[in-house]
C-alpha cells in the first residue's frame, strides 16, 4: 500500500511537544534540503533512504515560529518498517494515500486575515503500538496540513496549488 508516514511529537519536546508533524528538522552547516531531509529521516525513524528516492520538492512555506519548511518528497517502493527516535516521535502513523484525498477545513480566527489549513485525516487516535488505522479522525494543523494539502494536490490530483498563504492556529505561532 502506498502512503506517508506522520508522526506525533513527543510531550517532552520543548517546541511544538504533541504536534503531528511530517520527518524533518534544521539544515546542519554544509547540508542542502535534500540532504538535511534524508538525514532528519533516518534520525527520527530510522530509515535510510538515498537522493534517488527524491522525487521532487514542495513549496517552502513559512512558519510562524520562524522555520520555513522546504517539503522534499520521496518515494521508497521497498522502505523498512520505521524504527522510531523515541527523543523525537512519541507515536507514528501510516496514512494511506488516499486517506489524503480529504476536503480541508479553512477557519477563521481574529489574530490573522489568512485562513487557518486544517486537515482531517482519520486512522490517526489508536493504540501506539498498532500502526493500522482506527477509523476515527483528527484534526491536522498548519505548517504540517499545508504541507500535506499540497502534496495531496500536486502529487495525487495533478493540481498546480499554493499553500503558503494559509495560516497556522496559534498555539503553533511559538
């Protein structure tokens, strides 16, 4: 089955402690994107995949707490069963491709003009050491929603969409 690992946070965390977040992380000196995407990888689920399986790369999109994210996308036809940093992700999620192929929510808040990206993405409440979707569904928040709706709509719809214009909740401004 083809899909996408998400992961949560851990609580300990000292920035964005229970968040769902996509891999990733800061550029070490020296490193490009790619590099630092392959790397933030294989650190937090211990999985070792080479600039091959890059596919291409996502918009930046700017965040609030002064990251800018660059999404490089892969694709690992034969990946091993992920092997998490339990320093960086508290619980991991498969999520079928399709299950992506959700309606965003766009809501309002008084703080930004922007809209605020949540994606609905079910399978993601179970017992953390089931990787199977549960049917139940929860709310993803920018940067990472933004982040998935692109993907959702450049790699599965074919769809030329813009994302940094949408909004984080606040809670993830800091």
């Amino acid at each position: 089955e083809r899909g996408i690992w998400l992961l949560r946070r851990p609580m300990s965390m000292r920035r964005h402690a229970a968040q769902f977040a996509l891999p990733g992380g800061r550029l070490d000196p020296g490193e490009d994107q790619t590099t630092a995407a392959l790397r933030e990888l294989h650190e937090e689920m211990g999985v070792a995949l080479s600039p091959d399986d890059v596919v291409g790369i996502l918009d930046d999109y700017p965040t609030r707490s002064g990251y800018v994210i660059t999404p490089v996308v892969c694709w690992a036809p034969h990946a091993p069963e992920p092997s998490p940093n339990p320093d960086e992700v508290s619980v991991w999620f498969f999520i079928p491709l399709d299950d992506l192929l959700v309606t965003p929510r766009f809501i309002t808040i008084p703080e930004s003009t922007r809209p605020v990206i949540q994606m609905p993405i079910p399978g993601l409440h179970r017992d953390p050491d089931d990787h199977s979707p549960s049917g139940r569904t929860a709310l993803v928040h920018a940067p990472t929603a933004a982040v998935l709706y692109q993907f959702a709509e450049v790699a599965l719809r074919g769809r030329d969409t813009r994302v940094d214009e949408y909004e984080q909740p606040v809670f993830a401004w800091s």
